[in-house]
C-alpha cells in the first residue's frame, strides 16, 4: 500500500519550522546596536562604535539575549589579554628596550596574567547571575590596564608600548562592567 504525498504539507513544513525564530524576543538584528547604545548611554566614557565592533566580533552576538551578549563581551576581553600577554613577550624579545622598560613589560605582563584569572571567576560569576562579585572583578582587572600605564609614567620621558592596548583593554572591561551593572538591575 502506497501512501500519496501531500506536495502542500512538504512546502509549508519547513517554513512551520522556522516560524518560532522569528517570535523569540532575542532575536533581533539590532540586538547589538541596542545593547551597546544602552551601555553607551550609562557611561559616557565607553563608545558605541567600540562596543558594537567588539561584539559583532563574535557571530554569536546576532542572535544573542542581553545576557548573552555580557558572556560574548566577557570572552572577548579575556581574549584580548591573553593576545595582549603574548605581545608582551614579543616586546620583551625585543631589544630596543632598556631595562627598565623590560621591567615595565614584565610588570605589565603579570598583571594581564592575573587579570585573565580574575576575569574567568567573573565570567562564572556572571553566567551564575552573580552580578555584584562580577563587577568586582571586572573592576579589579580593569586596574591592570591603569597599573601597567603608570608603571611607564614613573621614568620621566619613558613612553608605554602598550598605551593603545592598554585603553583597548580598559573599554573592554568596562563594558563588561556596564553588562553587570545593567543586569543586576533587572
């Protein structure tokens, strides 16, 4: 016994599969766009165009809740240090830098070395809604970009390497900051 397919049901399967995309509420191409304007508008010191090139980064931002979107930036500033550390090593290969840079270096690479620890207890903390022990830490390894700066500025005349990384990794932070304190609001 041969049963007749129905041409019709087959058309419209697929199209009753992807109905529910488009009613989840976290699915919105702006989803970045909003999310940054909303950290951009809490701290006048973190920029919009930064936070929406950070996140869209990663392809997992189109689709992503705001919560989502905290862990994204979270792993995109843990990221950041770690390939901040190796360029690190790289300058302290280099030989244009005199010893007391070379210390600077080695100061600066510790600090981002203890900074990537701290930033993956406050991952933990964020994802497990801990959103007061997460600002903490990314308080704290906010400091580690101010910290390796002023290392450089106590030798009059002695310019940081890293000054451009340094902010790079300081408004990394500080949307991860933002994501927290947005949250721990809701």
């Amino acid at each position: 016994m041969t049963k007749k397919m129905n041409y019709k049901n087959l058309l419209i399967y697929p199209w009753l599969c992807l109905l529910p995309l488009f009613f989840h509420p976290s699915l919105s191409c702006d989803s970045v766009h909003q999310a940054c304007r909303k950290l951009a508008d809490r701290d006048p010191d973190l920029k919009y165009h930064f936070c929406v090139a950070s996140l869209e980064s990663d392809p997992r931002s189109r689709t992503a809740t705001l919560e989502e979107l905290g862990v994204i930036s979270v792993m995109v500033t843990i990221s950041n240090a770690t390939n901040l550390k190796s360029y690190i090593f790289e300058l302290l290969e280099d030989k244009r830098f005199d010893p007391y840079s070379k210390g600077c270096l080695r100061d600066c690479l510790e600090l981002y070395s203890d900074a990537i620890d701290t930033l993956r207890n406050a991952l933990d903390d964020f994802k497990n809604k801990h959103y007061i022990d997460a600002k903490q830490g990314f308080t704290s390894a906010m400091d580690a970009s101010g910290t390796c700066e002023e290392g450089f500025m106590e030798k009059e005349g002695e310019a940081s390497p890293l000054t451009k990384e340094d902010e790079r990794f300081f408004q990394l932070c500080a949307m991860d900051l933002a994501f927290a304190t947005i949250l721990d609001k809701k």
